[in-house]
C-alpha cells in the first residue's frame, strides 16, 4: 500500500510537522490528543469491575425503557418523516414511525458513543455497548398492529448497525495501548461471568474488538486474556487470526485459519489470498470447496485471482456463475472459447424471464435465427426493441413486417400516453432498416392519421422527430 510505504519511510519530523499541522486550528483533534495522552499515563487497568457492571446495567436499564416507550398504536407523528412523495399505506405509515422512533434512539446512543471514544474511554465504551445490546434482547412490546415479524430481531439489527458506525469512529481515533487491554480485560471478565459458555455473545462484538486490537503493539497480552477467559477462539475468529499475524506468529495464523475458514467468509478470505501467495495447489483445492458450498459468493471473490493457468475448470464455473449473476456481457468473453455447444445451450437456458442478455450472447455468437426464434416468441416482452434491434439488417424484411404488425395491432387494442410513447420508439427502431423507405413513410402516414383522432400519438410521434411539425 502506497501511504504504508511513505508512512514508514518518512522521518518522525516529517510526521509531528504533519500532526502540528492539522491539531492547531481543529479543537476536536486537540482535545483527543489530550485525552490520549493522559489516558497512556494513566492506570487504566485498575478500572473496577463493579463500576464496569453498573455502566452495563444502567445503560440497559435506561435503553430498554425508552424502548418499551414507544407505542406502536399511538407512534410520534410529530416527528414523523415519510421516506418518499408518494402514496403510503396506514399500516407502513404506523412501521416506519415506529422505525424511526427506534432509530432516534440508536442515534442517540451513537453520539454518546463518539464521546467516550474522543474522551478516550473504550472500557466504558465497551460497557456501555453490552448494555445496549441486552435492552435489545430484553425489551418487551406487545405489537398488536404487527409492524414487525420479530421486534427483537428488529432491535438487534439496529444494534449491529450502530456497532458497525461506532466501530468505523473508532478504527480513526488514537487509542492508548493500557485502555485496549483494559477493554479486553473487562470484556473477558463480564463475558465469564454472565455468558459463560456462551458460543454468540463474544462474536457480536468481534469486529469492535478489531478495531481495538488493531491499536496495540502486543498482541500476545490480547491473546492471553482471551485464552484465559470462557470466550471460544471460535467465536471470534477474524480477531484470533489478526492477533495471531500481529504477533509474527505464522504458524499460528495458519493453523486458525484452517479450524475457522469454514466457519467464517472473512477468514476464508484470508486463507485463500495467503495460499495464492505460497500455494497455488491447495488455493485450488480450497477454492473448489468455497466455490461449492456458495457460488455466488465466492464467484465474485475468486475473479480476481483464478487464470486457465491456475485451473481451467474452475476459471470457467467462476465466470460461467459470474455471467448468471451478473449478466454482463464481458465475462461470458472469457470463457467463450471454453464452452462447447452443450455448455453454451445450459447457460441461454439459465435465463428463464431475461431474454435481453441471451439475444446479448446469441449476437456474439452471430446466432441470428435464435434471435429471430427469440422475436417470434416473445412479441409482447417489454424489451422488444432490445431484442429486435440485433437482427434488423439480417432480416430487413422480417423485422419491417414484424414491427409494422405490432404496431399495428397495438394501436387498435391500446390507449394512452406510455402506448403512444412506445409505439414511436418502435417506429423509430424501424428507421435503422435498410430499404424499405416507401413502406415505412406510408406506415407513418397511417398512425398519424389515425381514425379516430389520437393528438397524444401524433404528440409523441413529433417528439420523436417521425413526421414535421405541420
């Protein structure tokens, strides 16, 4: 990475004159220098659990009542915003209130949040974000207008997207290193003593953790408080891999990721990305086995690292469930000349209600009576010009008479400003095919003049620039 390697070549001059330079006029900077330095000068180990516990309960306590607050029958319309212009059911109306009230909360949570991380305080952080979590799972609301499948569920999503934002406040800010292992420390200690066993509660806070770890130098202590409290390395398993590569520990590193990978994408990830550098035959053997437990998942990983070279068969399941997914043109193109007639027939019938992408594909292929076949079978598809277009100067004839007859037809059976907006563009379309010129002025003539009078139609047909304006 580019700014490591001048970060790293750069003198400690050249850093402090960076620092003065952006703390001297920015107050919010200036006050986290000084909460930095005299949180690394002073003894944060000795935080008290007792004072730990009581942040946990009275942020629960404070969180589940507000919470349980609101009232789903009677939500704050007052503060109310409706997300769009348009028309809004009574009972996504009562929803989004209520949503809103919850968010307000989360929003109210996250501010105090920020705080304590600019204050340098990541143990009360910490404290505080257990004691979100439980109000989630213990509030208690009767919703009798249904506005949720599951309000728990609702309120732990929303916790995990506060986390997530809190999390990202962090990953920017100085931390001292004795606030980080008092964090850990804490964290460890409550999770002993109120979740013992428990394989879930660390791992929803694992990427705050992440965020934490990646402040210290020693990871090793980090390691040992984990390794000495009930908390399962499995539950945290991208923290165990990040401390076990901080520390230089290799094989360590390895040996996690291979009990994990299964269990976790992210160190999967890792894995893969480490073998590609060191392995190229057990990156295959692992990619193979991601690839099959979730194509579409890994197809998009593996984009960037599969050749021919590595292995064909798989370089070609990757783009072959890319082309699906995606629908772009430009990875069927690398796996074209791999397909044989068998192949190339199973992916077109992979697009059941998308005709536009296999008449894509069929032009490629100069398939053009497919796409014909295609036309025939599909005269009412909204994407007809999509799908006619390909074919226009192969069968002047065909697609003429085709586009004529739907026309046509459309408008002795169709009324209204879309239809007539359609049937121009379809017109237009006409233009682009050769010869003909005769016909297609006299099936202009024809519509415009309509009987009876359509002055939408001969509207539309002016601002597609078919006739002048007379």
């Amino acid at each position: 990475m580019q700014f490591e390697k001048q970060y790293n070549n750069s003198s400690d001059s050249l850093k402090l004159k960076f620092l003065h330079g952006i703390i001297q006029h920015n107050a919010n900077l200036q006050s986290a220098f000084v909460n930095f330095i005299q949180s690394e000068q002073n003894d944060t180990e000795g935080f008290p659990m007792k004072k730990f516990m009581e942040i946990v309960s009275s942020t629960k306590e404070i969180y589940q009542s507000d919470f349980e607050a609101i009232d789903f029958e009677n939500p704050d319309w007052d503060n109310y915003h409706a997300p769009h212009s348009g028309y809004i059911e009574d009972w996504e109306a009562y929803q989004q209130a209520s949503e809103q009230e919850f968010e307000a909360i989360f929003n109210s949570f996250t501010s105090d949040a920020v705080n304590k991380i600019l204050a340098q305080k990541p143990v009360e952080l910490a404290a505080m974000l257990i004691g979100l979590y439980e109000a989630t799972q213990d509030t208690e609301i009767e919703d009798d207008m249904g506005n949720f499948d599951d309000v728990n569920e609702h309120l732990l999503t929303e916790f995990n997207s506060t986390l997530q934002a809190i999390t990202d406040k962090l990953k920017i800010a100085a931390i001292s290193e004795k606030s980080v292992f008092a964090s850990f420390d804490k964290f460890a200690e409550y999770a002993d003593a109120e979740y013992p066993g428990n394989p879930h509660f660390a791992s929803y806070f694992e990427h705050f953790f992440l965020a934490l770890a990646e402040k210290s130098t020693n990871a090793n202590q980090i390691l040992s408080i984990i390794d000495k409290s009930t908390i399962e390395r499995q539950s945290v398993p991208e923290l165990i891999l990040l401390l076990n590569k901080n520390s230089g520990n290799k094989t360590e590193w390895l040996q996690s990721a291979l009990q994990f990978y299964r269990l976790n994408k992210e160190v999967a990830k890792q894995l893969l990305q480490f073998y590609f550098e060191s392995d190229k035959l057990h990156f295959v053997k692992t990619a193979k086995e991601l690839f099959t437990s979730d194509k579409r998942f890994w197809a998009d990983f593996l984009k960037d690292y599969i050749t021919t070279e590595i292995d064909r068969k798989l370089y070609i399941d990757v783009f072959y469930q890319l082309t699906t997914d995606t629908e772009d043109i430009n990875h069927y193109m690398k796996i074209r000349e791999y397909l044989t007639e068998t192949d190339l027939n199973r992916l077109l019938g992979e697009f059941t209600w998308n005709k536009v992408f296999p008449v894509r594909i069929l032009e490629v292929e100069k398939r053009y009576e497919s796409i014909k076949t295609i036309v025939e079978k599909n005269q009412e598809d909204w994407h007809y010009t999509e799908l006619i277009r390909p074919i226009l100067e192969i069968y002047p004839e065909f697609c003429f008479q085709n586009i004529k007859n739907k026309a046509v037809k459309t408008i002795e059976n169709q009324r209204g400003r879309d239809v007539y907006e359609r049937i121009s563009a379809w017109l237009k379309l006409a233009q682009e095919i050769p010869g003909f010129d005769i016909e297609k002025h006299d099936l202009i003539l024809q519509l415009y003049n309509h009987k009876p009078n359509l002055p939408a139609l001969k509207d539309e047909m002016r601002k597609a620039k078919l006739v002048k304006i007379w």
